[in-house]
C-alpha cells in the first residue's frame, strides 16, 4: 500500500461506542460492488457470520446476557458477497490512501483504516472476473507493516469458479467488542437503521446474519425491516437556498430503541441524535395510534447534497459551521439545519403531542389544585413553560419540575423590576408613548403580584402540612406509646440549634403564637449558660428561649434591655408522672430567675443586664394530665374559657405563664389559619403521597 498504515490508523479517530462501524464499512463496501456488478439489488446478496469464542477468553469481560439469554462475546465478522470482487482498479484503489474512485458514492478512502481501529486483522479472498476468464486474489491487512499487506497470492480460475468476496474481520478488541450488543436481532437491527435509507428507496441487496444462536441459525434482514417499520412518509423542506429531504419512519418497538434523528450522507447516516422532551415537547416515550394497542417510536432520516458534499473525511461529522458567525453571516449553519428538521419532525408529530400535551395540562391542573396552588400563576400567565414537564412524570418530579418554573419566572421577575427601577418606571416616556408603557408596567406589576402570590401560598401548604404531621405525632404510635417530647418538639424548632443556624422559614413557631415568628434571637434546648446574648452560669435547660424586637444594637443608654424574653416548655403527649421536681411551672420559673441573675453580653463583647422589670412570657406544652392540672391550679393559675388551658401573671417573678394543651395548640393554629386554608382549596388532611410531594419543594 502506497501509506504509511500504522500512521493512518493511529490519525483515524473511531469512539469506543461505534464497534459495529467497521462491519457497517465492510457491508457498504459489498453494497457498491454489487452495484458495480450491474446486478439487480434483488440479485445481490451478503452474507454475515458472527464467529463467537468457543471457549470464553481470560479477560474479566466474560459474556453478557441480553433478553435472559447468554452471549458469549464476538471474536471476528465474516462478510460476503457475489459483487464485482477485488478487480485490479478496486486492487489498485485499496492501495492508495483516500482514494477517489468512489467519491461519487460518497466513499472517502478510508474505512479500511477504521477496521483496523477495532479489530487485530483482516482477511480478503476475492474470486472475480476478467476480460478472459476468472482470476483468485487473497491477502491480509494488518499492523504488521507499514503498508499493511501480508500474505498476498494472485492466481487465475477456470470459468466454473464463482465470483465473490469474502472478508473476515478479525480479533475484535475488547474496548469495543464489549460496547456493541451481542445477540444477532440487535445486530440487524443496527444493520438495518444504519442503511435504512438503501430499504426504503429499495436499493438494498439481500442481507442475511448467521450465528449458532439463531433459531434456524440464519436471520434475513428484510424481515427485521419489515418487523421493524410500521409505516413511512417522506418530505422535502428547505433551509435558505439549500433543499433536504426527510423520511418519517414508525418503527415497531424493540428493546433499547428510541425516538431519534439521524443526518445521512450518500445514503448512509453519519450523525444520529436522540429526540428529547426540550427537542420536541410532549413527545412520550412511545407511540400509538386511535383503536390500536401496538407501540412504536419515530426515527426521521435527513438527507441533501450539501450533507454529501460536506461529510467529514470518516463520516463520524459534518465540516459545517455549528453557529451563525460575523465573518460569514450567511453560511448556512448545522444548527439552522438541526432547527428546520426539529420544526419539520414537530409538525409531523403534533397530532400526537397535542393529544399527550392535552391531557398532560389536565393533570397539572388537577395536581396544582388539589396539592400545589403556589403554581396557578404558572397555568394562567405562562402555560407554555409547562412543555418542559415530561409527559409521564411522576407526582415527586412534577411537583420539581413547576418549582424550577416558578423559580425562573421569579428570577426573571426581580430582573425585570431592576431595570425599572434603574431607569424610572415612567421616565423620559414621551406622550404617545405613554401609555403604552403605562400598559406595559401594568401588566409587569400584575405578573410581580401573581409570583408574590404564589410565595405565599407555598408558604401556607407548608403551615398546612406541618400542623398534620403534628397531629399524626400527637396520636398514639405503632408502638402503643405516645411521641417524645424531643419529636413533638423537632416540630416547633430543631434541637440544640439557634436562629443563626436555622433560617426564617425552617421554624415553626407561628404554631403558638403568630408574633413568636418575629424573633431576634433563639435557642433550643441549650443550657442557659451557652446561650451567646446571655451570659448565666445556670445549666439549666429550657426547651426554647426567645429575645423579641431586638433593640440591644441600638439601645440608648438608659433603654430597656428589649420587649421581652419568651420561654418555651414541651413535655411528652398524655405525661402524668409529674412530681415536685419535675414541676414544669416552677421549672419554668427556675429559668426566669437564673436569667435574672446573670448578666449578658452584647455581640460586640459589652457587658448589658438583664433589667429586673424585663417581661417575661412563659409557655408550657403539655396534655392537661390529672397531675399537670392540679400543678397549675396551685400555681394560681385561672383556667381558660374553653377550658384546655392555663393562664396568669406572677408579680413577684414577673412573669405572664400559660399552660397550653396539644389539642388547643393545633385547633387555635388551624383557626388562625382556616380562611388561608379556605381560600386555596386545600384538603382539610393530607395523604401520606402529599406530604412526600411537598418536601421535593
């Protein structure tokens, strides 16, 4: 060969996952010389042996399964056919590197270079004709040269000798071998997509696979064309001055095939794309036509001569510009190319995706209603967004999926407001144009109200589910024993844990009272003396403690220290065993005098006392046991009217108590709540499935 082959084939770029392209390569080739032979399509035939391992090698890859079946793996490709054969121009052409002779086809020279990417050898025998008589060539192409031929003989044949040519494709490496599927029906298959083209314009010879795993041991590949198109439709379209035409197949589903998009070049595809969901919108992951129960997916094939005239040197590409650029604006791009199909491939499908898109929108609206009403504004302002959703999404992603929506309209939302707010909302607007800038701002400030909106009503589902999953810890568990205080607790504000560590939103102190939501700063169930603002050596350990309003940076001198420290107590549901000790009015009191007696510090390291005419606000959360009962009404403290509570004021401590039972906490809550509640339509409970949504938010 007049190359350096070693060279070639060390330039020639072939992907770890295109092992079947040399097989593609050698079948194309039978192809054309079978055309060469002036034979009918219909005449011509290739035959393709798959010749496995018979003992499986030593290497960690030792079989695969597809379908429960065992393959052993692939050690060599035996292809032949009864075209033109070796004849001295096709001889002469095998030795020079890129050749041209069949640059008309599309050929470019090299696809014996990538046989030699994925397998050790090839073995050629050609029998073939001359102006008299028949003549016999043989070789092997290897690595073992620099110009790759080894082995050659050339003798004559008598006219009874058949015209043919085999070529053995041999040692296929393992980083490729182990990539492709192994079983023969896929192997077809991918035999049949890569020249689908030659079937649907019936210009394919007859192929057929032989494997000792085969019923039969043979596989006609005319049948897995058959088996594999459910119908066809072709069109042409055109991007600038530039004409393309597309074939529309349905294709019977098979394992592993997928909707997808391939770009040909001289009747072969060069690049294949799968569709995705962004691609075309509302496309399921299967078919089906009305009244019919069989599936199939679309595969749409591309083909032009300005794809044939600019398919890269190995076929793996295309030497077109991906984007528009400055220096060529009117160059015709791939990407204007991909547009226009993806535009064609969409209308072709819409009578399908109108149907899915249809029926997708009356489940997002059923869902939002019911589950998720912070997305309304979503369904009314932008109802094309909701393209992006899979069609067969499951509740937990759906439920992502509107928040990334929301999310993007909230982000574009406060950009926009920044660009107003930067240059005037009505600012240098001249008096024609005034009101349509006023529309303008009008419906921005609408759209800004819809998003506010759905904030808040994302934040009230929250309260919603919070205050049942409260409930449901309320109950007597599984066990037959009712929730620790620790869990009742994890409820209202997570354990050890201060509001420098928890944001606004992760706490849920609204549930005792709504103006506990406006805290400064919080502790829970922390020894007194870690608190950072409050410099005490007691160990004792309130379950919570708040300081309100926040006036300590930037109190005067004589100011009071602030409007008052809060102190939380939860005990466990349906407690009775309380005794002197375990007391949780004077335990609360016990708090109240061990913050009295220390000092604080202020952040800045300034020492600030805690006034003795500070307000103090105690909360103890229990059930109103028998034991709990009678300790509050010794306390002096006055039953509430409805009678699951406990309130009064002791002078001498300063300190207003409230003993509050679990069942008073929740329905006080839910009635401060209701008309939130009443007002999105939200189910008096939710399912286990809601609260599972709800946390993917």
């Amino acid at each position: 060969m007049r190359a350096d082959v070693i060279g070639r084939v060390r330039n020639t770029p072939l992907p770890k996952n295109q092992g079947l392209l040399p097989l593609f390569e050698a079948i194309s080739n039978s192809i054309d010389a079978i055309e060469e032979s002036g034979r009918d399509p219909s005449d011509g035939a290739i035959d393709v042996e798959i010749i496995r391992y018979a003992m499986l090698p030593s290497s960690s890859d030792v079989g695969n399964e597809e379908d429960n079946v065992f393959y052993p793996p692939i050690l060599s490709f035996e292809i032949r056919d009864n075209g033109v054969g070796f004849t001295e121009e096709n001889w002469e052409a095998f030795n020079v590197a890129d050749t041209q002779i069949k640059v008309a086809k599309g050929g470019r020279g090299v696809g014996r270079f990538i046989w030699l990417k994925a397998f050790e050898k090839v073995e050629v025998d050609s029998i073939f004709r001359l102006d008299a008589g028949l003549a016999h060539r043989t070789f092997k192409f290897s690595l073992a040269n620099s110009d790759g031929i080894s082995d050659y003989d050339y003798s004559e044949e008598s006219d009874g000798a058949e015209i043919r040519t085999t070529v053995r494709l041999m040692g296929f490496g393992e980083d490729y071998e182990k990539r492709i599927p192994r079983s023969a029906k896929k192997i077809g298959h991918r035999i049949v997509e890569h020249f689908l083209e030659y079937y649907v314009l019936t210009n394919m010879p007859i192929v057929r696979i032989f494997d000792g795993s085969l019923d039969g041991g043979r596989l006609s590949l005319d049948d897995v064309y058959e088996d594999l198109i459910a119908d066809t439709d072709r069109q042409q379209f055109n991007v600038k001055d530039e004409a393309f035409d597309i074939t529309h197949f349905k294709l019977n589903v098979g394992a592993s095939v997928k909707h997808h998009v391939c770009y040909c070049a001289s009747r072969r595809v060069v690049v294949r794309k799968n569709i995705s969901n962004t691609m075309i919108p509302n496309l399921p992951t299967t078919l089906t036509t009305d009244g019919s129960d069989e599936a199939f997916v679309y595969a749409g094939y591309v083909s032009s001569q300005f794809l044939d005239k600019h398919v890269s040197q190995h076929r793996l590409g295309f030497d077109i510009t991906q984007e528009k650029t400055e220096m060529f604006p009117a160059e015709l791009t791939f990407s204007e190319v991909e547009a226009a199909t993806t535009e064609v491939i969409r209308e072709n499908l819409r009578a399908f995706t109108d149907i899915v898109k249809a029926r997708k929108h009356e489940r997002i609206q059923e869902f939002v209603n019911s589950k998720a009403p912070e997305y309304r504004h979503i369904l009314k302002n932008h109802p094309d967004r909701l393209d992006a959703v899979l069609p067969d999404v499951s509740d937990r992603n759906l439920d992502g999926a509107l928040y990334d929506i929301h999310r993007d309209i909230e982000s574009e939302i406060r950009s926009e407001a920044r660009q107003l707010l930067e240059k005037g909302v009505l600012a240098d607007v001249d008096e024609e144009s005034y009101d349509e800038q006023l529309e303008k701002f009008s419906r921005f400030w609408e759209e800004m109200n819809e998003v506010g909106k759905a904030n808040l009503a994302k934040y009230i589902v929250h309260r919603k589910l919070i205050l049942s999953f409260l409930e449901d810890a309320l109950n007597l568990q599984d066990a037959g024993k009712y929730s620790r205080e620790e869990a009742i607790h994890q409820f209202i504000f997570p354990l050890k844990k201060t509001s420098d560590e928890i944001p606004y939103d992760q706490h849920n102190l609204w549930i005792v009272d709504e103006k506990l939501a406006y805290h400064w700063y919080l502790a829970s169930d922390m020894s007194l003396s870690s608190v950072p603002d409050l410099d005490s050596d007691s160990r004792l350990r309130p379950d919570l403690i708040a300081f309100f309003d926040r006036p300590i940076a930037v109190v005067e001198e004589d100011a009071p220290f602030n409007s008052g420290i809060v102190i939380f107590e939860f005990k466990r549901p349906m407690r009775d065993n309380y005794d002197d000790e375990d007391n949780p009015i004077q335990q609360i009191l016990g708090y109240v005098n061990a913050i009295k007696e220390g000092t604080t510090i202020d952040r800045n390291g300034r020492p600030v006392r805690v006034p003795q005419a500070t307000p103090f606000y105690c909360y103890v959360i229990s059930d109103l046991t028998p034991r709990l009962t009678a300790q509050a009404e010794y306390a002096n403290l006055s039953i509430t009217p409805d009678g699951e509570g406990y309130f009064g004021y002791n002078s001498n401590i300063g300190a207003y108590i409230e003993v509050i039972s679990f069942d008073k906490l929740v329905r006080d809550s839910k009635r401060r709540n209701r008309r939130l509640f009443e007002e999105l339509n939200l189910p008096e409970t939710f399912n286990d499935n809601d609260g599972e949504n709800d946390e993917s938010r």
